[in-house]
C-alpha cells in the first residue's frame, strides 16, 4: 500500500507545482498590466518577485514530487535530506491550510489538507526501519526469523 501512496503524492505534488507557477504567472502578469505602485513599490519589481516566487515554489514542489516519486520506485524510505524536504513541505501545506481557508475559501482548505495527508502517509508508511541498509528487507526479516546454528544445537546465543 505505501508505494501507491508515495506515488499518488508524487502526481499531486507534481500538479501543484504546475498550478502554483500558472497563479504566479497570472498574477504576475495582472500586477505588471496594472502598472500600479502598493506602498511605494516598483511594479515591476512586484512582477519580477511574483515570477520569481513561483518558480522557486514550483521548483521546491517538483523536488519533494521527485523524492516521493523515487520513495515509491525504490520501495524505500527517503533519505535524511529527503524526509526534511518532506517535513518541511508537510508543514507548509498545513500553515498554507490555516491561511487559505479565510482568504480562498474551503475547498481549497480541503485540497491542501489533502496533500498534508498524503505527505504524512508517505513519511509514516516509510517510516524507521523500512529502509534497505538498517535490514528491513525481506531477505532480512527471513534471516531474523532462522535461528542460528550454535542456538539450534543449544549452544546459546551467538554473535552475528
């Protein structure tokens, strides 16, 4: 079940990266069209950090769509970096939720709670443990459940 997980998160983070750079160009270019100054700032310079926002998000999205993805291929857990870029992406869809839903409204409170689920199921399904050098595999588990040869003749435990 954890592979169809970390690969649906992947596709929807991947769709959010998309969205996030169309709102950005969007408003962009509204903001350069409109040729108006909020609080004394250059309108271009609102275009040039509005575009510049949405690429980094966009880009920040496709990364953790990337490590989710790979989680998923490999059916196996993340790395360090790759579980912070993960923690970190859960928490802004939860801190982005709380704001979203009295600016937008809530379905799109709902959409991204959604994703923060789909996130802790990827980092909760590939948890500590599952991955392939702290023995976790099968072939591992099949081992851990043989007893070793000195302990079937009786002769106690031994050193591994």
């Amino acid at each position: 079940m954890r592979r169809p997980v970390a690969i649906v998160t992947a596709l929807v983070l991947f769709g959010e990266a998309v969205g996030i750079v169309l709102i950005n160009a969007v408003l962009a270019t509204v903001a350069e069209n409109q040729n108006m100054s909020l609080a004394g700032l250059d309108p271009d310079a609102m275009s040039t950090g509005t575009w510049a926002m949405g690429g980094v998000s966009g880009l920040l999205l496709v990364l953790c769509g990337l490590i989710a993805l790979l989680a998923g291929a490999r059916d196996r857990a993340p790395g360090r970096f790759g579980r912070v870029a993960l923690i970190g992406c859960a928490v802004v869809h939860g801190v982005l939720g709380a704001v979203t839903v009295g600016l937008v409204g809530w379905s799109a409170f709902a959409f991204m709670m959604l994703v923060l689920a789909l996130l802790v199921l990827t980092l909760l399904a590939y948890g500590p443990g599952t991955r392939a050098e702290d023995g976790a595999g099968p072939a591992a588990a099949r081992t851990a459940q043989q007893p070793s040869a000195g302990a079937a003749a009786g002769l106690g435990p031994t050193a591994p």
